[in-house]
C-alpha cells in the first residue's frame, strides 16, 4: 500500500491560471496550425469541468477518454483533475472490443459513438457541438480559481497500461505526487535549459512522456505543438528551443528523413525511449540532427532509473536506490548479476485490480523489476535483460541483450533479437532475428554471426525479417516472436 500523506497538491491545471493572468496572449498550444492562447486554454478548462461536473462526474471516479483530437483530450484530462477524478487514455479497440480497462471506468469521454457507448450509465460524447460549447464563454478572473485546487498528494491521477511485451497488459496508478516528481526530474535528467521547455510531441496521450512533459512546458509558460511525426522538424523549427520525445523506431526513421534535409536542429532535444538505443543511431542522430540526445532505463511502475550522461550510461538518478538480489530475495555481491529491485520518488505501489501481481511485485517499498543486471561502480546500473528473455542453451545460462547490442552496430541491421526454441528432441538451440532495410544483407550476415558468437555459442538459426512485432511503445513482443518460430519450426 502507498504510505498515507497529510499534504495535498495542486492540478496539472494550475499553472495556467498564473500564465492567463501574467500572459493570456502567449500561445499555449498549437495543433495543426491552429493556435491556443493561455487565455483560451483556461477557458476551455473551466466550460470543459462545468459540463463534465453537470453530468455527473464526482471525486474519485475512473474517467476513459478516447480522443484524436489533442488539445481536446488535454482540456479533458486537466478537467479531470480539477473535479479529483482519476482519468485513463483508451484507444477505440478498447471502445469496440470487451477489454479490461472499460469494465473499470465509471465515466466515458469518447468520440467513437456505438450501441455498446451510448448504453453507458455516464457518457459524454466529444460532438462538434460539445466542442463549440467548451469555447462559448470567456474565462472570468473568478473562474481561475477553479483551476487552482489541490487535492491529497497520495491520490491516484492517471491509470497507465504496461507495454505488455510477454503477454497481457498490466495496470499501475500515477499518484499526484508521483507525477510531480516525473515532471519535476525531467529537466534535470535532460540537462534541460530554460528555454527547452517548449515541447513538441508526435505521440498521443496513451504515452506518459506526452502527458508529463506537456504539464512540464505548461508550468513554464511555454509551448506544446501537437505535431504529426512527417512534421517534428518543421514544428521544431517554429520554437526558439524545444524537446521531444522519440521511440527508438521512430528516432531511427527520422535520423534519415527528408525532414532533416535543410540542416541540423540543434535547437532540439530528443529523449529516446521504447527499448535499447544501438551505437549506430546515437552517431546518426549526433551527426545528422543535434548533440542533445538522451536516453533512460525507465517502467511505467518506477517512471526514470537511470540515464546516460557524457560518461557512459545507467548512472542512476539522485533519488534512486537498486538492489541486485538472487531468486531468493538475497543481496548479491557488488559486480554479481542479479534481479533489479529498484525505489524512486516516482513509483506506484501496485497493480490495479491485481493483487496477485502486486504481490509478487511490490514488497517492502521495493518494485522487483523482471530485469537482470549488476553494479558495475557505485552509482552506475548495468541492464542485461530481462530475466524471462534469459536464454538456457543446453544447461548454459547467456544474457541476450549484450549480444544483440553487439550485432545492433553491424551496418544495415536495425534490430535484433535472441531466442531460444525447443528442436525435435527437446534441445534448446539458439535462433537469431534481424530486423533489416536491405535483403541483400542477408547473405553477409551468417559469416559476421559466427565471430561475433565465439564464447556463447556453437550454431544458431538466422531468420531476417523486415519488421520486427512491436507492442504500441515500438518494443520487440518477443512472446509474439517466439509463438511465430516455434509455429513455423514445428511446421
């Protein structure tokens, strides 16, 4: 359970109060060449929490909101704090299909409208003419203060899914104070500057960067453009100085994009997340695009852990403790690979609606992550994998992720990825999956392998592929993978 707190802590919604007073004209957001003042933004807030507040939404209820349309689904997520509801981004699959999360919510806000919706017991469907009424009325100073409340820092703000890269997705609750400290630690992981508050997302609100960094630029008075992903550069281009946030697949299309073709964004800073960034794409985007490029070993149940710095990676934040321990919860010596159990400012305390998981999970103030890893130095984290992708070759125990990095800087490859698979007899034999631009690759590649493994392993299976399957935040679904071979293996 998370430990009861005494103080409270205002809304996202806060900040643009202060800036509609100080600076109403400033622009606030911008979403397909379409401009919000601050002013603008404080009014669609406070017409939005009046309509919701109307149809009955209450404190502590769960709120599903399903919305293209960005500014649109801020304006409803900051609604949501201000009335101390608990919002959750949903998809329309979730909207169509019998899913986990529908089942949980007490409120929708959606734009898909079917039978299953409009039977709802509290719904509000985002119309052309609910849209025209959350801008009808300009915001009176009174109103402002409707914006400024706050509520206990242990309260639950945002439900987030995990990725579900092994299998079915799990559910973790943000705290208000846990999303604070995620806003408060990002300038400093970044090594932000002042003015690289502007911030330019090409990803929906599913992604957690979207949302805590949008609340980061808004409590500085800055800007947020909602951009398409065809269109980063030239948005980035329109702010003095920005950041972003890039999944590794996305980073890695851009660094050799048309985009890029009329120079350099020095001005930006990119936070790359979603999985192992190789050697090959931090020289390309160093080289083609801007030297401020960073990246974190970071869970939605611990938020940030680690981040690389100019002297190498997983230095651990100043607020973060680690642990390595052996299957049976025990320390391991320094340098001894272990399970990581890690303690942020930042983590949940459970799995929502899951007590089991939690559990087996969170003890003692302790996430128990499913990776492996050691301390290499104090202050520094090593990452090997996770302990379920661990490969048994015969009895022979290898971390997959050091190897895959390995052939992640061969030119050409732009993924990889290790298995182990069961043959005829019931052998474990190692089988390796290239994700690749150029077929002609393919017949390079057994040769380079067979160096590269000397020390691991003796054979191997290749299989190259075009794209690698990938859950919704660009990581590798390595359950889907491996069905995928076994299927085609025993075929």
């Amino acid at each position: 359970m998370q430990p009861a707190r005494d103080d409270i802590i205002p809304t996202g919604a806060h900040p643009v109060a202060r800036w509609c007073r100080e600076t109403p004209g400033a622009i606030a957001i911008i979403e397909n060449d379409v401009s919000y003042s601050y002013s603008m933004l404080a009014m669609s807030i406070v017409q939005t929490t009046r309509i919701l507040m109307a149809a009955g939404l209450r404190q502590g209820m769960i709120v599903g909101i399903e919305c293209n349309v960005q500014y649109l689904h801020l304006v409803l997520i900051l609604a949501c704090e201000i009335l101390g509801a608990v919002h959750v981004c949903l998809v329309e699959h979730d909207l169509t299909q019998d899913g986990d999360l529908l089942v949980h919510c007490d409120f929708l806000c959606a734009e898909t409208w079917n039978d299953r919706i409009s039977k709802f017991p509290r719904v509000l469907r985002l119309s052309p003419e609910f849209v025209a009424q959350m801008l009808a009325v300009a915001v009176q100073d009174d109103d402002l203060a409707l914006l400024e409340r706050a509520y206990p820092a242990a309260d639950i703000v945002r439900i987030g899914r995990t990725s579900g890269t092994t299998g079915r997705p799990k559910f973790v609750g943000c705290s208000r104070e846990s999303l604070k400290n995620i806003v408060d630690v990002i300038p400093y992981m970044l090594k932000f500057y002042d003015t690289r508050r502007n911030f330019v997302s090409i990803y929906p609100f599913t992604l957690m960067g979207t949302y805590s960094d949008t609340l980061l630029a808004l409590r500085s008075g800055s800007t947020v453009i909602y951009s398409a992903g065809e269109a980063l550069a030239a948005n980035a281009r329109k702010l003095p100085a920005c950041h972003t946030v890039l999944l590794v697949r996305d980073a890695a299309d851009f660094s050799i994009s048309e985009q890029i073709r009329d120079g350099r964004l020095d001005r930006l800073s990119i936070r790359l997340i979603g999985g192992f960034v190789p050697p090959a794409l931090w020289a390309a985007l160093r080289q083609a695009v801007t030297t401020n490029v960073r990246s974190a070993y970071s869970m939605n149940e611990t938020s940030f852990i680690t981040t690389n710095d100019d002297d190498g990676p997983g230095k651990l934040l100043p607020d973060v403790s680690v642990r390595i321990v052996d299957d049976t919860g025990r320390d391991r010596s320094p340098g001894e690979p272990g399970i990581i159990l890690a303690r942020t400012s930042r983590m949940a305390y459970l799995y929502l609606w899951d007590e089991i998981e939690t559990n087996r999970h969170f003890v003692d103030g302790w996430y128990r992550t499913s990776d492996v890893g050691y301390v290499s130095e104090p202050g520094r984290l090593v990452v090997l994998g996770r302990a379920d992708e661990m490969l048994n070759l015969g009895g022979i125990k290898i971390a997959p992720h050091p190897i895959e990095e390995r052939i992640r800087a061969i030119d050409g490859v732009t993924d990889a990825v290790l298995l182990d698979l069961d043959d005829a007899f019931g052998i474990s034999a190692l089988h390796i999956v290239i994700e690749r631009d150029d077929p002609a690759l393919d017949r390079r590649m057994e040769a380079r392998l067979v160096h590269l493994l000397v020390g691991h392993a003796t054979s191997f299976k290749l299989h190259c592929v075009d794209r690698l399957p990938r859950t919704q935040l660009g990581k590798v679904q390595r359950n889907l993978l491996k069905q995928s071979l076994d299927h085609r293996t025993v075929a």
